[in-house]
C-alpha cells in the first residue's frame, strides 16, 4: 500500500511495500511517487496522475494495458494497481494498492508457450496424415497401371477418391487456424470439382452447384461428412445421367433451426429404380452411406426421382457446436 498526495509525494507505504520495492520507509516518505516507476513511463505518469485527481474514483489503473513497477536494485516488476481516493484534513490523497504479478505473468507465459506447441505439434500431426492418405492414393495410382479389369479399376478409383476426401480435411486443417474444426464450405468447393475431374465429367453437360453456409465443422463430423459427400456425388456421376444425357447436381450445406446441420445432394437425371432401398443396397458405397449416417447420428431421407435427392439432418455434439 503506497499513499500519495495530490503533488505526488509519498505519504504513507505500509511494511510489505518495504519488502516488495526494496527501500526502508525512511527512504520513500516525502519522495516522488514517480520513483517507483520505470523510468521509460515516468514522463507520462505526472499527466495521468493529474487526470485521476480531476474525477478521482475507486478504479484500477490502466485498465487493458500492463503495469510495471521499479525496484531499488534497477529491476522491473509486472503490476496490478487499485487506485483509491481517501479525503483527508490536508486533501484528496491517492491510495494505491499495488500487486506483484511476476508469478501470475510466468505461469501465463508457460501456459501461452505451451498451447503454442500444440498448435505447432497438431499442424504438424495433420499434415503428416495428410501426406501419408496422399502416398497410399498414388499407390492405387500405380496398381491401376498394372491392371486390365475396368471393374477392378473402377473400384480403386472409388477408393482413391475415399482417400481424397479424407486427405483434403486434414489438408483443410493444417492451413486453418483451427485445428478442431473445418471450413465445409470451402472443402465443398474444392471436394467437388476434383470429384468431376476424377470421372471424367463435363461441367457444360453435368453442371454442379454448390449452395453452402460458413459452418465449421469438427473433425470427428468433418470427416464422415466428406466421405457421404464422396458417395453420393460420385453415384451421381456414375448412374444419373447416362450417355450424353446434361443436367444439375446440387448440393446444399446449411444449418438447421437447432444445433443441428443439414446436408442434401439431389440431381435432376433419370432417378433411382423402384426396386432401390438402403437397407438392401448391395454396393460398398450405399453400404458406407448408411454407416457413415450412422456415425453422424443423422436422419436420412431419400426422394426417389424429380428431382433424386439424398438428405442427411445431423447434430452437432454438446462443446462441438458448428460455428
């Protein structure tokens, strides 16, 4: 506790004020107050002590700004500061109630160093996933050059495009500042035109729009939902428009009225056959589409022609909150 008057001398310090700055009381009563203070802060301090004293109020000071405080032995010491007005038969006096923060400031910087190399240590985690799906993608690459069964290369194709989806989401987070969660909209629109060049597509005969919201998602429903993304626009490519026939894939991302998001792809080509349902699909890929909407813990549905559309409506878990 330090006590000066309206000029700036010291009046009263109490026996831990002693201890802290260094100096014996008879040293400080009567001296500037501006003693205590740094030297670099000091020809701004008479200013700002003149500006309390002309609304004087109980307040911290420097509110937003770091405070140091100087010691006899020439060392700096970070600060926190209560300011007090106290009346007195000889005039407003400022009581200032000083706390020694340099612990408080080393754990912070501990804390702040440690959640630096988190970061670094997680950027670095994703972009070794990243590299290794995009390794095991040219292998496929190579053991399609060795195969003559078009079936056999149509199903590596289907899983190097898997791999794609999986490796563009870590990609996604290596280069964003979050590492939990993923910007969709942009994977949507990075996700889809690769899908297109991977089967060949034409953009002037099947034309893709995408109509997505910024959501970020976390990872653990980034990546099931890039994977349904996967499946279902590349059965589009595959089945719904045959031969030369053009038409529209879009795909919209969006949130719903609750925590929750929804996810639909629809097309305008020939439809699915009567026969068709999910629970008896046969293919890997409506098998991976059932489970992964499993995983999401989403509700389906499915509109069979005019236009087909595949709907997914899926929360977001409690501290995963899409943004």
């Amino acid at each position: 506790m330090v006590m000066a008057n309206r000029y700036g001398q010291i009046e009263m310090v109490n026996t831990q004020a002693e201890r802290v700055f260094g100096y014996p009381r008879v040293e400080l009563l009567g001296k500037s107050v501006e003693q205590l203070v740094p030297e670099r802060f000091r020809h701004q301090h008479a200013g700002l002590r003149g500006s309390y004293l002309a609304e004087p109020r109980s307040r911290p000071m420097g509110a937003g700004r770091d405070l140091y405080a100087l010691r006899k032995d020439g060392s700096e010491f970070p600060v926190e500061i209560g300011l007090n007005p106290i009346e007195t038969d000889r005039g407003t006096m400022v009581l200032s109630a000083i706390v020694d923060i340099s612990d408080r400031k080393q754990k912070e910087e501990r804390i702040t160093a440690a959640l630096k190399e988190k970061d670094i240590l997680l950027a670095e985690i994703h972009h070794r996933v990243k590299n290794n799906l995009q390794v095991i993608h040219s292998l496929f690459d190579l053991q399609s050059g060795r195969i003559a069964d078009p079936v056999a290369i149509g199903m590596l194709r289907e899983s190097q495009n898997r791999i794609r989806s999986m490796a563009l989401i870590h990609q996604r987070l290596y280069e964003g500042k979050d590492f939990a969660c993923v910007d969709f909209r942009s994977f949507l629109q990075t996700m889809v035109p690769t899908l297109m060049s991977s089967y060949g597509a034409d953009p002037s005969r099947i034309a893709p729009k995408i109509r997505a919201e910024e959501v970020q998602l976390p990872i653990n429903a980034a990546v099931p939902c890039g994977l349904v993304i996967n499946e279902l626009v590349s059965n589009v490519l595959k089945h719904a428009f045959p031969g030369n026939r053009g038409g529209e894939i879009e795909i919209d991302f969006r949130r719903g009225l609750d925590s929750d998001v929804i996810l639909s792809v629809s097309d305008n080509g020939i439809g699915l056959p009567d026969s068709f349902s999910l629970s008896n699909a046969s293919t890997l890929g409506m098998q991976l589409l059932s489970l992964l909407a499993d995983q999401l813990g989403a509700e389906m549905s499915i509109k069979p022609a005019h236009p087909t559309q595949f709907s997914l409506r899926f929360p977001i878990g409690e501290g995963d909150q899409a943004t």
